[in-house]
C-alpha cells in the first residue's frame, strides 16, 4: 500500500458513499413514508444504517451500503495502521 493514495481511495470512497446516502434517502421517501426519509437525513449515517438494517427490501442496495461501509472501517484501519509506522 502506498501512503500517498489513501488519500486518493477515501476521497473515491467518500463520493460513493454520498451517492449511497442520497439513494437510500430517495428510497426511504418512496418506499417507507415521510418518517423515515427524515430520519435518514436528521441522523445522517446511523439513521440509514438503521434503515438499511430494518425497512429496505432491496438487496443489491443493501449489499452496496452495507460493502461501502465495511470498507470505509477497513480503509480507517489501514490509514491507522500506516499512520502508526
């Protein structure tokens, strides 16, 4: 791994995960209601989490979020990791 690109890969992975919140939230408002279109934006991160784990039905964005936010945790853990050394 090379230090110089993480920078590169959380700013790739930033912009995914943004377009993965706004479609969860497009979602939420057309599946689920008002509410919990709301609490996917009052509560940002955690109130999709929520979402995504209880209410969505769609399986390929469930995956999507679900792998973007897994590998948000590994890219913190690696930077970390090269931080450190």
């Amino acid at each position: 791994m090379v230090p110089e690109l993480m920078l590169v890969s959380a700013g790739v992975l930033g912009l995914f995960l943004i377009a993965m919140w706004v479609w969860c939230v497009v979602t939420a408002f057309k599946s689920d209601g008002v509410v919990w279109g709301v609490v996917n934006i009052v509560f940002c991160g955690l109130g999709t989490l929520v979402w995504i784990l209880a209410k969505c039905e769609n399986e390929k964005q469930k995956g999507l979020f679900l792998g973007g936010f897994l590998a948000t945790i590994v890219s913190s853990v690696v930077d970390l990791i090269l931080k450190t050394r």
